[in-house]
C-alpha cells in the first residue's frame, strides 16, 4: 500500500530517510500526529522499546527541528547501529 506524502518537504524527506533505512512509515494519525514510524527490528534490547515507535507530526512548529528529530531516531537506533559496525 502507498502511503500519502507528508506537506512539509523536510519531514518527507526525513520519513524517505527513514524508509531508506528499512523503518516502515505509516500515515492516517489521530488528532495532532501525521502517522507514525515503526522500527524493523523487534529487539527487546532496542533501549527497551523507547525508539522502536515515534509519532510523525502533522503541523509542526519547526518542520526542520521536527524532521531531524526523527532522523535522529532512525541513527540512534541500538539495533541498527550494532549491525553498521559489524561490517
């Protein structure tokens, strides 16, 4: 299934960041939230789940603070890390 685009340049760009990096994007939020980003891997060590879910908003004050913030989640990711420097 195609997901709708997201209205602010640097949050697509951030969620096609995101995907690029194998996080499944989920659009069709409720109230403030956009959609949602969901890590692959389903590791219990993954810092205890606190980055495996992040909601994407739809209005963000600053779109560029809000789209960093989520590629921030998808470079701190435990799990993903770990495999980056196996190779």
């Amino acid at each position: 299934m195609v997901r709708g685009k997201h209205t602010k340049k640097e949050i697509e760009n951030a969620l096609a960041y995101a995907e690029r990096h194998g996080w499944r994007v989920q659009d069709g939020g409720k109230g403030h939230a956009w959609g949602k980003i969901s890590c692959p891997y389903k590791d219990s060590e993954c810092r205890c789940g606190e980055f495996c879910i992040s909601s994407v908003w739809s209005t963000p004050k600053n779109p560029g603070n809000h789209a960093r913030h989520l590629r921030r989640i998808v470079d701190n990711c435990t799990t993903r890390r770990q495999s980056v420097r196996k190779y």
